[in-house]
C-alpha cells in the first residue's frame, strides 16, 4: 500500500471508528505490576535544561540501584552516562531534535549518529509537529525512516515522540502509521515540557494502531504508581519519568515529567 493510501481520510477515519468500538466493547482487565518489573520499564529522565553533573551522576546512580530500563538524559551528557553505566544492565537513552521536532531531517541525522558513537542504546526523536499538520506526509516519513535505518544499522532502540497534547486524532493516527511503515520500534507521547503529558486514551489509541509488533512509551505527567499502572494497562511498554524512585516508592511526584 502507498504512503498516499495508508493515510488517506477514509483509511484514517475507519482507524478512529473501529477504535471507537474497541473502546466501548473492550474491558482489559486491570493488572497491578510487581515495582521490580515496573522499575525495568522506567526510563529515568533528566532532561531540564538546567541539569548538572552532579545531578547527572546521581540518576545513574540510581539507575542501577533500582535497575531501570534507561536513563534519558540530553545529548551532551550520554558519553559521561555510558561511561557510568557500561558496566550495568541499564542503557543510555537520548532525545534527538528536542523538544520542538523542528530541525531538518540532517540535523536529526547528525545528532543521533553522534549520539550512538556516544553510547546512546536508545533514540528518543521528536516528529516534525507542523510537517504533520501540513500533511506533508512524504518529508515526516523520510524524517523518521532515516533515524529507524540509522538505529537498525547500529542495533540501537529508535521511539518517536508525538507531542500528543499538540495533535488532533487524526494526525496522531497518521503519525503512528507512518512510524510502524518506516519500521521505529515505539511510539511515545510527549516530551514533558509542552502544554500536557501522556493520557490513558492517547495511549490506548496509539496501541491500538501500533499493534503488537510494536510498542508505546507514555511520557509526561507520570507521577505515581497508580499512573504508571493505569499507562501500562492503557498499552504502554515502556515509561518515560523523572520521578521513577517515587513511582516504585509508592509516592506522589509534583514533577511535570
């Protein structure tokens, strides 16, 4: 099927209605997740801008005290991360053209190409938000397809960052279908510093488009364990936070991300 098929209006509008019925129709059991097993689903997140060494020492720290999945941190940090962590079963995740997805697709490219020569594992890229408004469906798919080729060819893990809170359905339909055709690994929400996070229905809707074959990362607004558990029963595989100890605490976090 043709990029031009795949997202016409008549192939998304049915997506929505058949999510529609799948919402009134299906009861997923709510599942409590044992906090060993929600921890290795944590990427441990510190992405202010302010953020210091210091404080990036101790999110690797705890990190491998508390075996989460990552720790995300920006670009200029992953070397020092990798260093930290090469001798721990937690990866180094990066953003890539964070937070606002704008930057040319060349730019993305040389940012996550130096990140994996870093040591990043993971690669967090933000979609081209005003590209997928325009509908300029052809240049948003080369923008993720060169990251997915890219973290393939380097066994790394590629997600593309949506900005949920920015998208209407439809455009969030369009943009998890051309993630799975240009073969990301995951679909995540948000990047914490937009208007809003992650919701349950946004999750529940992009794996329902997704499907199995490939996951979803909530990001955004997770600050306990009762959201972390409602996230992962919407559909999320993997979660992004910065208040990860308090999550698997049993505490509540006024973080935003």
């Amino acid at each position: 099927m043709s990029l031009k098929d795949l997202l016409s209006e008549n192939s998304i509008k049915k997506i929505l209605n058949d999510f529609t019925d799948f919402e009134k129709s299906f009861m997923k059991e709510k599942t409590e997740v044992d906090k060993k097993e929600l921890a290795g689903m944590i990427d441990h997140t510190l992405l202010k801008p302010e953020a210091v060494l210091s404080e990036i020492n101790q999110l690797c720290k705890e990190a491998i005290q508390h075996n989460f999945a990552s720790v995300c941190v920006n670009p200029s940090y992953v070397s020092t991360c990798f260093d930290l962590l090469k001798s721990s079963n937690v990866k180094v995740c990066t953003v890539i053209g964070f937070p606002l997805g704008a930057t040319t697709t060349q730019s993305k490219f040389f940012e996550a190409e130096e990140a994996i020569k870093n040591g990043a594992e993971e690669l967090d890229m933000v979609i081209n938000i005003g590209r997928l408004k325009d509908k300029d469906y052809d240049y948003v798919f080369n923008d993720l397809k060169s990251i997915a080729d890219l973290s393939k060819k380097h066994l790394c893990t590629s997600k593309v960052i949506l900005e949920t809170c920015l998208l209407t359905d439809q455009e969030k339909v369009a943009a998890c279908l051309m993630a799975k055709e240009a073969g990301l690994d995951f679909v995540k929400t948000s990047t914490g510093f937009s208007k809003a996070g992650a919701t349950i229905r946004d999750v529940a809707l992009m794996k329902f488009v997704v499907g199995d074959k490939h996951k979803v990362k909530a990001a955004g607004g997770i600050r306990s364990y009762e959201d972390a558990v409602a996230m992962i029963n919407a559909g999320a595989n993997r979660l992004g936070a910065s208040a990860g100890i308090k999550i698997i605490s049993g505490q509540k976090s006024e973080s935003n991300y």
